[in-house]
C-alpha cells in the first residue's frame, strides 16, 4: 500500500480525496460521493476534510 499522500494530479480541491482513494486501491468516485453524501447528512465531514488537508502531506 502507498503513504497516505495528497497526489499533485487528479485533485479536484485540495486531493484529499484521490490520496484516499490512492492509499485504498479504489476509485476516487466512490470516496468522493461519500463525503459529499456525509456533508449534507451529517455535517462532520467538511471538519474532517479540512484537517486531513492539514495534516496530509503534499506528494513530492
């Protein structure tokens, strides 16, 4: 498996998203209708976002 890493292609804002999906071996489509879908039920997600953005580094 990778480094949890947000890649420098396939970002749509910050790559957080594709580093998941990079990390995971799926698709980035499913991770990011998940977090769409968590932000509008549940409102967490947009916190959790931010700081994965934070945290995870850039790929080099």
């Amino acid at each position: 498996m990778q480094r949890l890493v947000r890649p420098k292609r396939g970002r749509m804002l910050a790559g957080v998203c594709q580093g998941i999906a990079d990390r995971f071996g799926c698709s980035v489509i499913p991770v990011r209708v998940l977090t769409v879908a968590a932000t509008v039920f549940f409102g967490v997600s947009i916190l959790m976002y931010l700081l994965l953005w934070i945290l995870m580094p850039d790929e080099r």
